[in-house]
C-alpha cells in the first residue's frame, strides 16, 4: 500500500503524525512530509488509523 497525500486539503494538524509518527512528520513550516512510501506491515494499522482519523481527508491509501 501506498499512502497518498492531498497537499491541497492537508492543513497541517498533526493528527496523523500522532497515530503513525513513524509514517508522518511536519516540519517547521508544517508542511507535512511522508517518512515512508510504501507502507510496510507493521505500521499499516496505524497508518490506516491516521488516514480515517484525518480531519479534513487529506490523506488516502492506494494498491500498488
């Protein structure tokens, strides 16, 4: 799976680097930066949480 970010429509809220800081970081311009493209079996509930939980459905996975 690959996660896919809507740039236009993240507003930079920190939801989902709560639920997968592994996956998800902003930096100091709070532009939201993905620290992985593929998202491995580990991490996928919590990226699946992230993706759910993203209040303004920025965020969306997508088969490879």
């Amino acid at each position: 799976m690959k996660i896919v970010v809507d740039e236009e429509r993240c507003e930079a809220n920190g939801v989902c680097v709560r639920a997968a800081p592994e996956a998800f970081r902003l930096d100091d311009d709070d532009r939201l930066h993905l620290l992985v493209t593929e998202v491995p079996s580990e991490l996928r509930d919590k990226v699946e949480r992230a993706v759910r939980d993203c209040p303004r459905g920025a965020l969306s996975l997508v088969e490879r």
